[in-house]
C-alpha cells in the first residue's frame, strides 16, 4: 500500500471526486491534508 500527499485542502473536493472515479480508491484525510491510499 502506498500513501501521497495528494492536494492542498483548496482542492480537496475536487480531488476526492478525481480519485474517487478514477482511481476507485478511497481518500483519506489526515490533519487538513488529502492522502490517498492504494495500489498506484
């Protein structure tokens, strides 16, 4: 499993509906920050 910061919390919505719908993984958010955890 490999965690990235993915984008600042601006774009946070944004980036959860992108990653969501095309990398079907899910986003977790940690300390105002956007991760997302998966196979990349």
């Amino acid at each position: 499993m490999k965690k990235f910061l993915l984008l600042k919390q601006s774009d946070r919505l944004a980036a959860i509906q992108l990653v969501s719908a095309e990398l079907k993984i899910s986003p977790v958010i940690i300390e105002k920050d956007l991760w997302v955890t998966g196979d990349i």
